[in-house]
C-alpha cells in the first residue's frame, strides 16, 4: 500500500513528480539529488588578485583604475542584460583593466544567481494523494488569495473528485534541473572565442562558470538552509553517511542534501508511505518552509541569510534520522560500518 505524491514548488506554481509515484520508491533513487543543483547559489567570485610578484608587470590590467566614478561604471554594466552578445561584452570589457574586472565580476554573478539556482529559497512540499487540505502545516502560504487558493478540499465546492486543492492545483511535470544550467551555458557560449590569449580565454571561462567548489574547510562547506527556521545540515555529515566524499553541495546520488530535504517536507493525514521505516515521515517539520543550499561563511554575508540571524545547526538531529530511515529500508547506500547487524528491508513494506 502507500500514496502517490508530488513535490510542489509553491512560489513557483510547479508540482513535479520522481521517477516512481510512491514516496518508498523514489526516495532511495537519485531524483531527490536533482534538488541539489536547483536549490545550490554558486560562489561569489573572489577579487580578482594581481600578481604581487610580477613587479613590472606589462599586463594592462595592471595599470591602475580608471578615473571614472564607480557608480558610473556600474551602470553602464547594468546596460548589459542576458543576451550572448551582453555576456561576452561584459568579461571583454573586464578583462581590460582589474578595476573593470572587479564591477564585471559582480555584474555576471548578478546575472548567473538569477539563472542557476532557480528554486532558491523557494517553498517546497511533498505532499500525497490522502492529504486533507484543512490540514495543512501552519503559516506557510503568502496572503489571503493564496491561502484561499490552495487550502480546503474540493468536496467543499461541490467537485466530484474530491481530495485537496493543492495537490491537483497546478500542473505535473518531471523535476528538471539542467533546464537553468543549459540556459546560463547557451547565453555564455560566446564568451573566450574571437582573438584571446589562452590566459585570457582561461579567465573568461572562470569569469561565467558557477562556482561550487569546497576547499575542505568547515566554514567554507555546502549546507543545506531551511530559511524559514534557520536552521542548516552540513553536507559532509551526510557523505560520511556513505562513506563518500563531498563534491561541492553533491555527495551520494542516492543519499544527498536533497535527499535529506525529502525527508522533512513530506505532508499527509495518512501515514502510509510504502517504506519498512515507522516514523512520522508524512508529516514533516519542515514542510511549506524555504530553502536553498549555500556555503556556511555566507550566513553571514547574504543579505537574505543575515537577516535571519542566528542560524542553528541541526546537522547532528537530522542526520541521526535519516541513518535510521536508510537503515530500515536502503541500508546497502550506507558505509559498511553504519548499517544495522540485521537486515530489515525485506520485511513488508507498509
């Protein structure tokens, strides 16, 4: 037994679907890792650093700033919108003169978090066919015409079918996160042609490649944010889940940061879910809330993430929970180490 569940993306008017309708199905596949890549803000691009070495340097990026004010110059950047010709104008222009380079930079980013990230801090629900829409969680809809909209069941407007008005309000697809990297790669795909050197072909690339590198360091690594509530779960303890290392905001394709969302966003008044796992999986503490993924050092540097100071760090909670989901029902994912003596999973699944 068990329901059929969708994943809605509230703020955008999107309900997707996983290969697999019901949610002990598609938990344990990669679909949930698909999030990752929609939710993650790449890095802010560093300064451009000038060789310090390279005292008598020729390179004209190194022949000091423009007597131009700043402000000027960043409007006249602003000019440049998302078409191929903007974008390769943009890193052109940069790559002239370091002080360029440095509102260029800016410019691009601007541009890139408006293309990739596309669900980011966007609010999110799975919720599955038994859902009863006068029981949904609390305060998570904007205004009264959304709530009116998307709360309450069809039987309380005389509709045959029944059933909750969210879960058949908008329409279905399947969960695509390349769409936005495809459409950021096609505006950049002019950008390091025409007469460059290879250096500068080189640095024009890194200028438009979204940034999701970690060098390892605690405070520089990927979390996952619940906005809302502001709390986060750090991706190296849910690598260490399996054994793997992190890549950026990926790890396990089975066991990821978008995983772990799933499991906390899942809503219904019925608990069957088609999993060996007992806990109150169907009615997550976090579903409705906003979400996205970024590095911990910009809590503190995001407009968005420092008005929600301070920020709690749930990693240790929720990762004791989703080892003990895994354990019940997809133990082979998890390091040798962690998986239970005996193995449950094939008992009869709810």
């Amino acid at each position: 037994m068990g329901q059929y569940w969708k994943l809605i993306n509230i703020d955008r008017k999107l309900a997707s679907r996983f290969q697999g309708l019901k949610l002990g199905e598609f938990l344990f596949g990669t679909g949930p890792t698909r999030l990752v890549r929609l939710l993650a803000m790449p890095r802010k691009s560093p300064p451009y650093d000038r060789s310090i070495e390279e005292r008598h340097s020729t390179d004209t990026r190194d022949l000091g700033a423009l007597n131009i004010p700043t402000d000027i110059l960043e409007f006249v950047f602003e000019e440049f919108g998302f078409e191929p010709h903007d974008i390769r104008a943009i890193v052109s222009l940069s790559l002239t003169n370091t002080f360029l380079r440095e509102i260029g930079q800016k410019r691009l980013w601007d541009l890139m978090s408006c293309s990739v990230g596309a669900w980011w801090l966007d609010r999110l629900i799975c919720v599955g066919d038994y859902v009863d829409g006068d029981d949904l969680p609390a305060n998570i809809f904007r205004g009264e015409e959304e709530e009116k909209t998307l709360t309450g069941n069809h039987d309380d407007d005389d509709d045959e079918s029944g059933g909750a008005r969210i879960y058949d309000k908008f329409e279905v697809s399947y969960l695509d996160d390349i769409e936005a990297l495809m459409s950021w790669s096609t505006m950049c795909r002019h950008v390091g042609t025409g007469d460059l050197s290879r250096k500068e072909r080189r640095m024009a690339k890194e200028m438009v490649n979204p940034d999701y590198s970690w060098d390892g360091r605690p405070e520089t690594e990927w979390i996952l944010c619940n906005w809302t509530m502001a709390e986060y779960v750090r991706a190296s303890a849910v690598a260490e889940l399996t054994g793997t290392r992190c890549n950026g905001p990926w790890t396990h394709n089975f066991l990821s940061l978008g995983h772990v969302l799933m499991t906390q966003i899942c809503w219904s008044a019925d608990p069957s879910a088609a999993m060996c796992y007992s806990g109150p999986i169907t009615r997550g503490p976090w579903a409705g809330h906003y979400f996205g993924i970024i590095t911990v050092d910009n809590l503190s540097r995001d407009n968005n993430c420092i008005n929600k100071q301070p920020w709690r760090d749930v990693t240790e909670k929720i990762v004791k929970e989703v080892l003990e989901i895994w354990r019940c029902d997809d133990p082979e994912t998890l390091a040798n180490h962690l998986r239970q003596a005996d193995d449950e999973s094939d008992n009869d699944r709810r």
